[in-house]
C-alpha cells in the first residue's frame, strides 16, 4: 500500500510564532512576579501585595497560556 499522503510538520511557520510569543509572555510574567522579599525574614516586606505581582503578573501569564493554546488549535493553511 502506497500513501500518497505528504507528510509534514505538524504546525505551520505562524503557529510556531504565536506559540514563541505566548511562551515569552509566560516568561515575562514569572519574571514580574519574582522578588519582593524581605533582607531580615522577621520583618515583613508590604511590596509582595503590589499591582504588579498580584495583578499584571498573572494577566501576562493568563494570556500567555491563552495564546500558546491559540498556536495550537489554529488550522494551517493547504496551499
């Protein structure tokens, strides 16, 4: 039995973009979220509640995961 069937990769070159792109938002948001500690472990540092860490932060990594998730499902185009 011969396949005629051209076998290729399983995403286009636009899949692989948009999933680079959902994973460096990923990246960017574990980086917001980093830091905030204390330098003496006995006092507490209020900067852990800021904007950025307990909102922006995970917005980024939400669509991060979103887009990665886009990349995937989209159809490729047959030419």
């Amino acid at each position: 039995m011969n396949n005629s069937r051209k076998q290729g990769f399983a995403f286009g070159k636009v899949n692989y973009r948009i999933m680079i792109t959902g994973v460096l938002l990923i990246i960017l948001g574990f980086i917001l979220m980093s830091g905030g500690g204390s330098e003496n472990p006995k006092m507490f540092n209020p900067e852990i509640f800021s904007f950025r860490r307990i909102t922006l932060a995970p917005l980024f990594v939400l669509t991060g995961f979103a887009t990665v998730m886009f990349a995937i499902m989209k159809k490729i185009k047959n030419t």
